[in-house]
C-alpha cells in the first residue's frame, strides 16, 4: 500500500485531501514535515502565494529536494502554483523555480475567483479512464503559465487557455481539486496512488 505524507503547513483542506487519498487506497499521514519514508508527497494549499511561500518555509527546499529526486509528487491548488518562480499575486515572493514560468492572474472580463466545474483536456498516464473534456473543481483566479508546453498534462479554458495541470518525471501538480471532483477526482487520485507503488 502506497504510504502517503499530506504536508500540513497551515493552510489547505488537509482532511479532505487525506480522505480522498485513503478512498483511493493510500495509507495517510497528515504531518508538518516531509516524511523521507512516504512514497508519496501530497502539497495540497488554498489561499495566497505568497502566504504559501512564507507558511512553507524551509519545507519548499525539502518539496524541492523531493521533486528533483523524481519521487511521487501530487500539488493541489497552491501546491502547484508554489512549483513557480514567482506569482502576479505577490511580486516579492519566491517560489520553488522548479518549473519554468510564472503564475499569471486570470484575465479581466470573467468573474473571480473561478469557483465551479470547468472541463479538463488530460493526457498521459494519471488521465487513465478519464474522459478528454471531464468536468473537475476549480477555486483560483491565478493560473500557472509554463515556459514549456511539454510539462502540461490538462488544458481548461477560462478567459483564457490555460495549464490546469502539470507533469513531470513522477511530479503531478493540478490546479483543481481532485478532492471535490467526484469520480473523476477519484479516479485521477486513484492513478496517482498506484503510480506510486
């Protein structure tokens, strides 16, 4: 059974996150720390970037650490956007910079935040048996906006044609919440737990 380490670091719905993973067959550890033991590290995070950055602390080295070690990775949300350089949302923050570009606010002329179902374009192994165009939960109004395309594993639109998840190696990060999505959510946490094992 994948053992999996949900970072608690003071902002995120860390009990439906956890929930969720154990539905879709972890064992789950909520803990302050990055666990070196779990095979899986989960980053979930609602809220400000740079509230994110400041909360993590000398954690996002550890994040960083991990993900460069190309161990299972899932970021939900601000666990994405933190993967960033840097945020529109708040200049003076940094970052992990382990993806290239930068998280943008969403454009003028659609309501924010973006709270709801939207439709994901996935692709590649962790979208296993989820339909092309599948319905997910949104609550965000910035975006990340990779330099390349390569890493984008889901598209949505919004006002504008942005990355709703990235992926790389053994990292996956969306910008949604599988957590509040369903069966599609499910499933998508499903093939993230037995990625892995």
């Amino acid at each position: 059974m994948t053992r999996a380490t949900v970072l608690d670091f003071g902002m995120g719905n860390l009990r439906s996150v956890a929930k969720a993973l154990e539905r879709a067959g972890a064992s789950v550890e909520v803990a302050p720390e990055v666990d070196p033991r779990a095979g899986l590290l989960v980053v979930p995070g609602q809220g400000a970037f740079g509230s994110c950055v400041v909360n993590l602390g000398e954690r996002l080295e550890a994040v960083r650490t991990w993900i460069e070690q190309d161990r299972p990775y899932l970021g939900i949300c601000l666990g994405l956007q933190v993967l960033f350089a840097g945020s529109d949302e708040d200049a003076g923050a940094k970052g992990a910079a382990i993806v290239d570009g930068h998280v943008r606010r969403l454009p003028a002329g659609v309501k924010l935040p973006h709270i709801g179902w939207n439709e994901v374009e996935g692709s590649g192994p962790l979208f296993d048996g989820i339909e092309p165009g599948e319905r997910f939960y949104f609550v965000h109004s910035f975006y990340a906006d990779p330099e390349d395309d390569a890493v984008v594993s889901a598209w949505t639109d919004y006002g504008v044609r942005f990355a709703s998840a990235v992926a790389r190696g053994r990292m996956l990060a969306t910008q949604f919440h599988p957590e509040k999505s369903g069966d599609p959510g499910h499933r998508l946490l499903e093939n993230v737990v037995r990625a892995a094992s």
